[in-house]
C-alpha cells in the first residue's frame, strides 16, 4: 500500500495513516526510516488493535532531507535511527519531537525558544559498548534492529577513532581464538582527547579471563586497563549486579574537562558525547551561584564539582557505589558526598535544608510524582532539569510547573546524533 508519512515521533518511527473507513479515521502506522511528507511504498508487519507497524519497501517521493546513510550496517543495525535524513534536518525533527511532548503531555507551549547545541554528528562517542559471541564463530556487534539477534560489526563510525580501532583489535583477537568462551559483552571507554582507554568485559559465572585481560591491554598500548565482571542475579528482586572478577592495570581513566578533571572508574557513569561534555556542564552550571546547591543524581560530580565554585556547599546525592565512590574523589571540601537514592534522600531530607538550587539528571524514567512533590517542598528558587527523555521530562515538568514554577530557559543538547535519542536542559524559576 502506499502511505504519506504526517511526522516523526519520539523513537525514531514514522507515523502514517490506514484510509479512513466507516470506523472512522484511519488506524496509525509506525514506519522506520522513513521522514516527513515522504510517499511511501509500504509492508504491515504487524497489526495491533489501534495501530499497525510497517516497513518501508519503496520511497516513492523521497524529500529533500533524504540523505544517503554513511554506515554500512544502517537499517540492520539498532544502533542507529537518523542516517538517512541529514545533520540539518535530525535536529530539526528532534527539536519538534521535543515540542510536541511539552505540548501533549506537560499543555505546554513554550514561551522561550529552544537553543539548539549541535554535534559533531560523526565519531562522536566517548563509550561503546558491544554483543560478544565466541562460539561457533566469533563475532563481535551489536543486536540487529527490532531484534535480539545478534549483528557483527566491524566498525562503527559514531564511535571515536581510537575505539574504533580496538574494536578491529578485538576482532583480530576473537578471530585467533584468543577470546574465552563466557565473555558475552565488551564496552571501550576513551578520555577526552580519545588517547587513552579503559576496557569493561562482562562475562559468565565460571569464567577464566585474568590472562585473557593481560593479554587484552597489551594488545593496543593506549588501553589503560582491563576490568573483567561476572553479572549474576542478586537475591532481592532478581536484578542484575557485577562482581570484579579480574583486573589488569588501571581500573580507572582521568577524563579531562576544560573546567575540570575528573576520575571515572570502570563501572561509574559518565557522559558518553566527548565533543558536547563542557557545552553541557557550561549550560547546567554557568552563572548559578548562593549559599547552597542540590545536585541529584551526581554520578561522578560532573556538575558539582563545577557548582562548588559559585556555592559555599554543595550536596551531591549519588546511589551507585561505584560512582559515589568517584564522586567522593573528584569533590573538593564544600561538596558534600551523599550515598542514596534520591528517593530516600528527600525523604530523610533535613527541614532545614534550603537550597538556592537544585540540579537534577535523573535516569530515563524520569524524577516521578513523589520525588517532583518532595522537591517542590525544598523551595528553591531556581531549579535546572537535565533529561534523556522527553516524555518522563514532560510528565515531571508538568508537576513543576503546577508547583508555579516556569521556564527560562530551554535547550537541545545534541548528545546523540543519528540517534532519536535527545538531552533536553530546562532551567525553572519560582
């Protein structure tokens, strides 16, 4: 059938329309890889009760944006969503994507325009993380699109140049045999001037890698160290968590700021866009200043290691021990080091606490309908809300706003080209 795709929404699809029939409208169909006002010559694959899934087999009209992917593996690969529309126009559709959740979810029509940070739209990041698949055969990539099957890729050109060239050294490894069976997953960390690199491996209860990791960081003298972990299920609700299993030098990298330096360790979260590092912490953290700040979610104290300039004490709150840890390492004496959920931290918050500012980066699901209330109570008169998901930040915005709160100021922060992923940054008043 043919249809007309009417705009991209939030995932990286296409949405177009079954004919209308005496049902009323027509059903929504979600098309990948395809853009606005293209024609399109389409498959259903799948047929849910109010909407389908299709696949394009023909552009029939292409638009002007259409550009031609520079990756080999795109439209096999998950990785990906953007390639085929250019740099131009990928920040355009997220841009409205963004707009369009604010004003279906939050009723928001924003009053300030949103500043749009663009990237490097090419070997842009810092972290990769790979599928490893050692028997029958090697291979080593990342799971095919819609799929859990895994895909082999042997370069991946969003990823820095010193990655990318690891990946080939671990290929040549897997290919020789020399990788043993029960490593599933691999992840390559570069520092800022991508001239370094740090090297997590996942594997298999059971599994024999300390002369595998040896072997593995003298294989490229710019790896910096190895850290091997065995996943296994913990006994509270089944989730996942890792245990050091092996280590060959350094189990951390220093990554390097224009503001600061900061230490990252295996495991620890960190931003993964090493052109956009300093745009962002310049956004989040340029211009605040006061007796008190609040930085939830901290990670390793990107933004309050920054803040701590302009307040005479910061609280960063961070859960992960592994983060809170470099977290304790990168703070200087006015930061103060909490390890908690930000759950149970504003909820065991003292009644005097008064913060000037609160910073939030929370996961991609969002602060949640407790944790907005609880925060509203603290007063602050300025808040900054950094965000992965336009969705859940539309959703916690609305509490805000509700609160009588506004915003400020917006912006796009490209963290994520060729992807439909987007960072937003939000900075409220009262």
């Amino acid at each position: 059938m043919q249809l007309i795709v009417e705009k991209l929404v939030y995932g990286g699809d296409g949405l177009a329309r079954l004919p209308a029939d005496e049902h009323g409208p027509g059903k929504a169909v979600f098309v990948p890889f395809v853009l606005e006002g293209e024609r399109i010559e389409a498959s259903l694959i799948e047929q849910k009760r109010g909407f389908a899934r299709g696949r394009a087999e023909a552009i029939l009209q292409a638009t002007p944006q259409r550009v031609e992917p520079h990756c080999q593996y795109f439209r096999r690969c998950g990785g990906c969503h953007y390639q085929h529309a250019s740099y131009e126009h990928q920040l355009e559709i997220k841009a409205a994507i963004l707009k369009e959740n604010l004003r279906r979810i939050a009723k928001l029509e924003l009053e300030t325009e949103i500043t749009i940070h663009p990237s490097p739209p090419w070997s842009y990041r810092n972290r990769t993380r790979l599928k490893v698949r050692v028997a029958p055969e090697f291979a080593l990539g990342y799971y095919k699109f819609g799929s859990h099957e895994l895909l082999p890729v042997e370069e991946c050109p969003v990823s820095s140049p010193l990655i990318n060239r690891a990946i080939a050294v671990f290929w040549q490894m897997g290919r020789a045999r020399g990788v043993p069976e029960g490593i599933y997953e691999i992840e390559f960390f570069a520092n800022a001037d991508d001239s370094r690199l740090l090297i997590e491996a996942t594997c298999e209860p059971g599994t024999t890698v300390k002369e595998w990791a040896d072997a593995l960081r003298s294989s490229l003298p710019e790896i910096e160290g190895v850290s091997v972990f065995e996943a296994r299920s913990s006994s509270i609700g089944g989730a996942a968590e890792a245990e050091l299993m092996a280590s060959s030098g350094a189990g951390e990298l220093a990554y390097r700021t224009d503001a600061a330096s900061y230490r990252v360790s295996a495991g620890a979260f960190f931003q993964v866009n090493r052109h956009l590092i300093n745009e962002l912490v310049r956004i989040v953290t340029e211009g605040c200043s006061g007796h008190t700040a609040l930085d939830l979610y901290a990670g390793v104290g990107l933004f309050s290691t920054i803040l701590s300039r302009g307040f005479a004490q910061v609280i960063a709150v961070e859960a992960s021990q592994t983060s809170h840890a470099d977290l304790l390492y990168n703070s200087p004496a006015n930061v103060k080091a909490v390890r908690a959920t930000t759950t149970d931290f504003l909820r065991s918050a003292p009644g005097k606490l008064r913060p000037e500012l609160v910073v939030m980066d929370p996961p991609r699901s969002g602060l949640g309908e407790s944790a907005v209330q609880r925060i509203v109570g603290l007063g602050a008169p300025r808040m900054t809300y950094v965000s992965c998901d336009p969705a859940t930040a539309s959703r916690d915005l609305a509490g805000l706003l509700s609160a009588g709160y506004r915003i400020e100021q917006a912006h796009l922060v490209d963290l994520f080209p060729q992807t439909f992923h987007l960072e937003s940054v939000f900075h409220l008043v009262r």
